[in-house]
C-alpha cells in the first residue's frame, strides 16, 4: 500500500517539543498509524514532495509561518497541493495547511480582525455536516484546541463549511470531495495547548487575555482527535 505523506510546514513550540516531540508524532498518534506506514517531507526546510500519484494521502501540519508571507516552499506547496485536489487525493489540512490549502484554490487569509484565538474552545457542525462523511457522525458541539492569528477570510467558490464558532466563522471546510481544512488543531492532546500557552504568555498577557483562566480551561478534545483517526482510515480504503 502506498504511504500516507505528512507535509510539516513547521516545527511546535519549543516547550511542547521538548516534552513531547512534533507535529508529526501527534498526527501519527491520533491517526493510531505506524511510522512506517508514513512518510515525513519537510517542506520549510526545502525538501521536495513526492509525485501525488506514490502517495495515498496527505496531511498538512501547523507552522509558525503565515500564508501570507507566500515563501518559496509554501507557494510550492500549494501548487502541489492543486495538482493533488485535481487528482482526488484525499487530504487534510490542520491550521496553516487549513490556511494554504484555502490559499492555494483562490480563497483569502489574513490577520483575523479580532486577534489571537488560543486555548480550548468549542465549534458547533453546522447542517451541511450531516452529508459529509468525515463529520457526519458530529452532532453536537464539541471541544477543540486552538492557537492561531491568521485565518481563511474568503472561502474558495466551490468550498462548504462544515463548522463553526463565534470567532471563527469557517473552523472546518470541506474544499473538495476528498479535501477538508480545519483551523482547530485535532493533534493536540492537554500537554501541547498548555505548552502553547505557557510558551506565549507574555504575548497573551499583553493582549489582555488570562493565562491561568486559559490554562485552567484545557481539557481532552476526543471528537476533534477522532476526524484525524477517521480521514486516516478513509485514505486507506480507496
């Protein structure tokens, strides 16, 4: 069987890294796949992605970057990403692959208006994701881990949103058949949104938002971790 591609886009914050590894590990982790069912392609550091047709997935991880930057291996990155949504490779990106892959099929992303959204919080699925079969079996609202200051801001023609909170107006797409974005992260277990946090505190602080309120309000996000087990799971049937 082909090997499903994690396209990491950047590294965690330090703090989380050192207690528990990088992006790649949760995604592994949440996807219950083995390492050796996975291939890891750094893009940020240059490293070239392979033809969509040897891959039977991908996922998209977070990063540091913003798309609005457009550097070199994101602009790459998003061209490949087009050719693979041609072909119907399935494919799911996590917070700035959520972002690039709006980017990449014509939508809009920048600084959301309201600043930060950090900490865990909790999005609703909205009618359309009873019809979707990542989100289907979502019916109520559930809790999510979230650390980001940019989001998609015009969604590409062809998008659906499948979720939603009172911040961020498109927390799940569906961009094609077989393409879903989500700006929440479903990676994350409590170690990493703490660390997150912690990590980010002076920044918080100065915006006016409460770190321990923050920390104290973390808790497991199981719904979310499952649609990285489900997407998993669906790329290996077809």
């Amino acid at each position: 069987m082909k090997p499903m591609l994690i396209i990491k886009t950047g590294k965690t914050v330090q703090t989380a890294y050192a207690k528990a590894g990088d992006f790649e590990l949760w995604i592994l982790s949440a996807m219950q796949a083995e390492a050796s069912d996975c291939i890891v392609v750094e893009v940020f550091k240059g490293e070239k992605l392979p033809p969509n047709d040897e891959v039977r997935g991908a996922v998209i991880t977070g990063s540091p970057a913003m798309v609005t930057d457009r550097l070199d291996w994101s602009e790459y990155t998003a061209e490949w990403l087009r050719q693979a949504i041609s072909r119907q490779l399935p494919i799911l990106g996590i917070c700035y692959g959520h972002q690039l892959l709006a980017h990449a099929l014509g939508g809009r992303v920048d600084y959301h208006p309201k600043g930060r959204e950090i900490g865990t919080t909790v999005v609703s699925p909205l009618t359309e994701s009873k019809e979707d079969i990542l989100f289907a079996d979502i019916t109520e609202p559930f809790t999510v881990h979230v650390s980001h200051l940019q989001s998609v801001m015009e969604l590409p023609s062809a998008a659906t949103v499948l979720a939603s909170n009172d911040f961020d107006s498109f927390h799940a797409v569906r961009f094609s058949d077989l393409c879903w974005g989500l700006q929440f992260h479903p990676e994350f277990e409590e170690l990493a949104m703490c660390s997150y946090i912690e990590e980010r505190q002076q920044d918080l602080r100065k915006e006016g938002l409460d770190v321990e309120a923050l920390l104290a309000e973390v808790k497991p996000t199981p719904v979310a971790r499952k649609i990285l087990t489900d997407f998993y799971r669906l790329a290996s049937k077809l």
